[in-house]
C-alpha cells in the first residue's frame, strides 16, 4: 500500500483550509492557536538544500534546471540495505511549483508551496521536515489518509518530535 506525507506552510494551509482540518485529524499535536505571519516561501534550491544537510535522499519527481549537481536530491547510496539500517529515505519527492508539472524543469529559485514524500521513511521525513522549517518557518505536515497532523516550527526539539510523530 502507498501512502504520501505532504508539507506546507503553516500560512499556506491556513489559506488553503487544510490548517482547520489538521485539527479535527485523528491525532493531532503542536497546531497553533495563532497563526503566524506570512513568509516567503522556500525556494527549490533552498529546500533541496535542507534535506541535502539532514542527510536526506530520496527519488525526485521533477528536475532541477542547471548542471550543478549539488542543487540535486542525492540518491539512495544503499538501496539494499537502507530501510534496514535507518537511512534517511524520503521516497519518492515531489514539489509543489506553481505552474509546473512533477517532471517538468524547475527553476532553483522558483518558489515551493508544498512538498510531497510518497513512501518515505518516517525517520527522514522527521529530519527533512526539522530541517526545512529552519528556512521555510512552521510547516504543517500531514499524510493523505487524513488520519495524523503535526506542526514543525524553527527551534523544536527533534526528540519531542519524535516523540509525537506517528509516522
């Protein structure tokens, strides 16, 4: 069975009504009683680069323009063994790009309104997360069952993350 974990702004979900979902979800923990105040929105490169630096890799579902290598998502570099040994597997990875498709070319400065691991592992997505809200501010994460429903914010505590985590 597949099963997606999408990310988003705090401020994007509030505008999209996901963020009044997430807390009638089945669990739900760290959704805040104010929102917080708009932000910019990630760009490609800088999300790239977040999970790059939480030693996240994953499959991308589009494709970076340029020839610099390090603007792209690694790879598995044990596929064998990776889930085995608590690698830092996203799955499959998708950006949500206004205006362009999974595989189609996206700028490195394009802006990013949400993020999608299909199948990852839930310690990567923990790390990729943490490490996306350092650049991108609180995010809402929640997977497409509609079941779970967690906020991240600049400065958490990865182990009482972890320790809410369902996935």
């Amino acid at each position: 069975m597949s099963w997606t974990l999408l990310v988003m702004p705090l401020h994007v979900a509030a505008a999209d009504g996901a963020l009044g979902w997430a807390a009638d979800a089945g669990s739900s923990f760290g959704l805040p009683e104010e929102l917080p105040p708009d932000r910019e929105l990630p760009t490609v490169a800088q999300v790239l680069s977040a999970f790059r630096e939480a030693g996240c890799h994953g499959v991308p579902w589009f494709r970076v323009v340029g020839p610099d290598p390090a603007r792209d998502l690694p790879g598995c570099p044990d596929p064998a063994t990776c889930a085995s040994t608590g690698g830092r597997d996203l799955g499959e990875v998708s950006l949500g790009v206004d205006g362009a498709d999974d595989d189609e070319l996206v700028e490195p400065d394009r802006a990013v309104r949400d993020v999608g691991f299909r199948k990852p592992s839930g310690a990567a997505a923990l790390a990729a997360v943490v490490a996306l809200a350092s650049r991108a501010g609180p995010l809402l994460v929640f997977d497409d069952g509609g079941a779970h429903a967690v906020a991240v914010s600049p400065g958490d505590d990865p182990a009482d993350l972890a320790r809410h985590w369902p996935w």
